[in-house]
C-alpha cells in the first residue's frame, strides 16, 4: 500500500479500539496481524471456536492490546457488548462454504444475514461505532447458491444502513472478494491431503474457473476500503481468473514427489459440479458496470445507484471492464503465480 493509505489508515486505527468479527478465521487473523502495526488502543476479537481462539492467543501472546470474546454474530446482546466503545469494525464472520449451505440454508441466513443485521444494529446503536466493513464474495453475482444469496442480501443490508444511517460520523461498506488461496476450509488444503495419500484427487468440472486472490492481497483490499469508504461502496480488487483443472494439475506436478508418489500414478478424478455451483465466476452484476470505477489501476469501486453525483460520473468513466473471466492466466502464468505465493 502507498504512503497515502497508510496515513489514511494510521488516522482511521491509531489509538482507536477495533473489532474483529470471526476473527480466528483465515481472513479474521490476518485482518488481526495487518492491524497491529497501526497501534490501536485495542483489538477485540469475536469468535465460536476456543481451540482457534487459543491458538491465535499463543501467537499473539506478547501483545497485551488484544482481547479474545467467545461469541456469535447471530446474537445481538452479545454483540451489543462487544461494541462498548468500540470505533471500527471488520465484519468477516460468514458460513462460506457452497455445499454446506446448500444443504443447510437456515443456518446460511441465520449467521451471514441476521448476523450481519446485528452487526449493522450494533453500530447504529453504539455511540462511539464508526466505520464497518463487510467481507463479501463473487458468489452474490449473478447468484446461483444458498451462499452466495445469502452473501448479496449482506451486501444490500450494509449498502441500505449506510443510507439509513443516523448519524453522518458512521461509513459502512463492504468488499466482494474471490476465492482466497489456501484460505481454512479452500480446495487447495483438500488437494494437499489428496496428493499425499496418493490420490485421486477430486475436481467438480474440467472447465469451471475462478477469481483467485492471497490472504494478504485480499486483506490489503479490506484494510484499503477501510481507508476510503465514505459509504455503501462495493470494493473489488483486480484479479486473473484461472482453471481450476490447470491447478490441480500444477499441485500434482509439484508436490506429488514431495509426499513420495509419482505424479504420473495420482488421477484427476471429476466428480461434476455440486448444487449451486456454477462454472464462470462474476464480479459485477449487470445493473452494477455504469456505477463502476478504477482507483490506482487496482481496484474497483462500485457506487450505490443512490449516491451518484457530478464527481463519480466523471470517475465512472475510468471502469476498463477488466472484471470478466475471459482475463484468465496460462497454466504456466498460474505456475509462477503459486510459486510466487509459495503455494507450492
């Protein structure tokens, strides 16, 4: 990040008490670890799992600014606690994963939109609460599953709170991430495990791609949206699309000989797609391209159709329409890409 941002962020951070909400997950932590160095006053992380909370708790055990909250985003007196003078809050708290929300839809509702309901009543309500971001996926485009439903209603419940909200000291926005490489519960830990055991290793469809994006990429967009909201924004960072084939063919060749197999003897078993997937991945909806611009060649911001004015219209005209999935890497590009994330 440049200079400017970080300005930004040391004003946003620095001496203020910030929130964390699943924040033992893989992008909950790494929010955690991108927020240190700003010294804040205090950081509050609010989790279910206590084995994750105690092993964050090692990790961070010389800091004593950081404070552990057993708690659920489904439940609002909890939360109403949690945000006792709390400034700024990161909202990753989700149920992510396609299947597991296909086959349980309530619970999909109750934690990433009731959830995130909660968090949007706790900062209205709080005195001190000023900005919120969101962590939200390409699965609210164009929608196809329980998940990513349930993501866009998310969305429209943070951009709506941002236009309702009362008092005008409080931003709310949210991010639309890709799929984020070797994040907890991805496919790229599955496929470790597969090529270790000696295969197969399982792929849904030979043609399906996604948007991909490291840990630290996709927390570098959060901690920038931070920096520039002014409210009821949709921020996307630039991103390559990728076989999914392509990769489970790279880790194969890369990591099979590591584990003591020949990549030759480990098969691609295709499984076919599970309900709610679908093959192509979007970032920007239909209705979402003309209120669409570019920051720093970087990233994408999408405005609320409600707060168009003179100076994003003239912004607007900077959207290149990079966000489609045809921008996809070779399998040699992609093989460079993992290195260099040290995915293999």
């Amino acid at each position: 990040m440049n200079e400017s941002v970080q300005e930004q962020l040391r004003t946003l951070l620095e001496g203020k008490v910030v929130l964390v909400t699943g924040g033992t997950g893989t992008i909950g932590s790494e929010i955690v670890r991108q927020v240190i160095p700003y010294r804040p006053k205090l950081i509050r992380i609010l989790s279910r799992d206590e084995y994750k909370q105690s092993t964050l708790r090692y990790r961070y055990r010389n800091y004593s600014f950081i404070r552990y909250l057993l708690g659920d985003v489904r439940d609002l007196e909890r939360l109403r606690r949690a945000f006792e003078g709390v400034h700024v809050i990161f909202h990753a708290a989700a149920l992510k994963r396609v299947e597991a929300t296909e086959y349980d839809p309530l619970e999909a509702i109750k934690t990433n939109v009731l959830g995130t309901q909660n968090v949007i009543t706790a900062t209205l309500e709080s005195p001190t609460a000023e900005r919120v971001v969101a962590i939200s996926t390409d699965k609210a485009v164009n929608v196809t599953s329980t998940m990513g439903a349930t993501k866009l209603l998310a969305e429209r419940l943070v951009t709506w709170a941002s236009f309702y909200r009362r008092e005008p000291h409080k931003t709310l926005c949210s991010v639309r991430f890709g799929n984020v490489l070797d994040s907890r519960g991805s496919v790229i830990p599955l496929w470790r495990q597969q090529i270790e055991d000696g295969g197969p290793v399982t792929l849904t469809h030979c043609e399906m791609r996604r948007f991909f994006m490291s840990i630290q990429k996709a927390v570098e967009l959060v901690m920038r949206a931070a920096a520039w909201a002014t409210g009821g924004e949709l921020f996307i960072l630039r991103m390559h699309s990728i076989y999914i084939r392509d990769m489970a063919e790279i880790l194969v060749e890369e990591l099979a000989s590591k584990f003591g197999h020949d990549p030759k003897n480990i098969k691609i078993q295709v499984t076919g797609a599970a309900p709610g997937e679908k093959l192509d991945e979007d970032l920007l909806a239909p209705n979402e391209i003309d209120r669409t611009f570019m920051v720093d060649d970087e990233m994408a911001v999408i405005i609320p159709a409600h707060r168009i004015d003179e100076y994003h219209l003239q912004r607007l005209q900077n959207y290149d329409g990079f966000i489609t999935s045809t921008n996809t890497l070779s399998k040699d590009e992609l093989r460079a890409y993992l290195k260099k994330e040290r995915i293999i």
